[in-house]
C-alpha cells in the first residue's frame, strides 16, 4: 500500500511540474499563423502595407495578386518562388496580396508562415491543413540550403509535386528567396569533369517546380523616390527629393527597405508614430 501511495504521489508531483498540454488550434478562425518547432500560433491581425503602396513592383504585384486571389476562390493556383534583391518587398507583398484577398472574401484563405527550422515538420503542418475546409498560403521566408544539405531540396521537390507528402488541394507553397536556384552556386560546379552542367540544372529545377518564379531587382532612382513618395502621400510627411536620395547613398543601395527606413526617419522626424 505506501509503494502505490508513493507512485500515486510522483504521478502528482510530475502532472504538476509538466507544462500543459498546447490548446487546440482553430484554422478557422485567424488571418495568419506561424507554424514553428512542429506546433502552430494564431497572428489575431496580418501586419501588411496597401497594395497601392508597393511600387516598383508592379509587373510582380500583378502576378502575385492574381495567384492569391485564385486560390482563395478555390481555384486552380501556382505555386510561387519570389527571388532576387534584398529588401524589393517580396514578403510584404504575400502579406498584402493575402489581407486584400481577405478583404475581398473573409476567411477564404490564412498565411500559415513556417520558420526554417520547422521545415522537417511540413509533412505534419500539411496533414492538419488538408483536413479544414479553408484554403491556405504556407509561406517560407528567406530560404536557403546549405551546399551540404541534400534533404531540404530533395523534400521540396516532393512537396511541390509528385510526393507521397505532397502538399493538399487547399494549400499552396510561396517561397522567398535571394536566388532563383534556392540553394548557393559556384564557378566550380563548371568544372565537373563528368557533365559539368548536371549540378547546376539540377538545382535550377528545383525552382522549375513553382509555377510562378518571379524575379525581383534593385529598383532605379524613379522608382525608389516613388515609393517614397507614395508613402509620404499616406501618412501626410513632407519630404525632399535631395534628402531622401542622399539617405540612400549613404545606406549605398536604393530598396523599398531603403525608402520605408526613409519614411520612419521623416516620421520620427515630425513626431508621428508609423
């Protein structure tokens, strides 16, 4: 009897030291999600700038807006690798393109964005999501393989198309990246003596899975003051040209990161909070 009274004790004891069991998710009920360490979180409110914000990307925002709006409707919709220039509003333009497809046709389709280090759990988040009767964008930021890493691209590769872990019917991958091939180049893959563009075309189509790959580059003087300009419009700033193109060259780039890190200055400048 004191050896099951003693039991009966350290099963308290470790019900009480053990952290409580994650509360269920509700993939109805939320704008976005971040999927992390194999578990989700509800986001109560999408942080995303107007679409009429963006600019400089327009040929692009036209593309993406198109997809979102497709897939949020339930129908037929690519896939999406956004690659290129640092800071051009790859991510900020998913976000937008989903608040305004939101917007158009509440609780149609949720962001579910997943942080890298939880890409071995996809497999599990994709599970969940075939199961609700809603549409989703699962979003990978920045991402990039490491020259060792076999893997990552192989299981993207099936979660794209083909796999028997392949993503739902309801849901689309969108990926941002700084490279079209997703993962690093070297002027030595040219020197494989066997065919020295094996390596190369196969990393390449890894991005030949999206259906849409699209590119974005540093913009130009005109569309860096204009993105400014646009910004300076909506939050009632007033700003010089002289100024604003002399705070990118010290920075040494022009970026719509480059003009929002203006604007902040300008606002703080004038005491508004942004």
């Amino acid at each position: 009897m004191e050896g099951r009274q003693a039991l009966e004790r350290i099963a308290e004891l470790l019900e009480r030291i053990m952290p409580p069991a994650p509360a269920a998710i509700d993939w109805l009920a939320a704008p976005a999600y971040v999927w992390s360490a194999g578990a989700p979180r509800a986001v109560a409110h999408l942080e995303a700038p107007a679409l009429a914000l963006l600019r400089g990307i327009d040929a692009q925002k036209e593309l993406v807006v198109a997809n979102v709006r497709r897939l949020a409707a339930g129908h037929a919709a690519h896939d999406m690798l956004l690659w290129g220039s640092r800071g051009m509003g790859k991510s900020a333009l998913l976000r937008s393109a989903i608040a305004a497809a939101q917007a158009e046709a509440p609780d149609s389709v949720a962001l579910v964005q997943v942080s890298p280090e939880a890409l071995p759990t996809l497999a599990g988040l994709f599970t969940a999501l075939g199961a609700i009767d809603r549409r989703f964008l699962v979003f990978i930021d920045d991402l990039g393989f490491e020259d060792n890493d076999s893997s990552g691209p192989r299981a993207l590769r099936s979660w794209l198309e083909g796999g028997v872990e392949a993503r739902p019917r309801n849901v689309r991958l969108a990926v941002t990246a700084n490279r079209r091939a997703i993962v690093a180049r070297h002027l030595s893959e040219q020197d494989d003596p066997i065919n020295p563009r094996d390596v190369v075309d196969d990393r390449l189509a890894l991005a030949d899975r999206f259906g849409l790959s699209i590119g974005f580059h540093n913009c130009d003087q005109a569309a860096y003051l204009a993105i400014i300009g646009g910004y300076a419009a909506d939050l009632g700033l007033v700003w010089d040209e002289a100024d604003a193109l002399e705070w990118s060259k010290r920075r040494g780039s022009r970026s719509g990161r480059v003009a929002w890190h203006y604007i902040t200055e300008l606002a703080g400048r004038a005491g508004k909070e942004v």
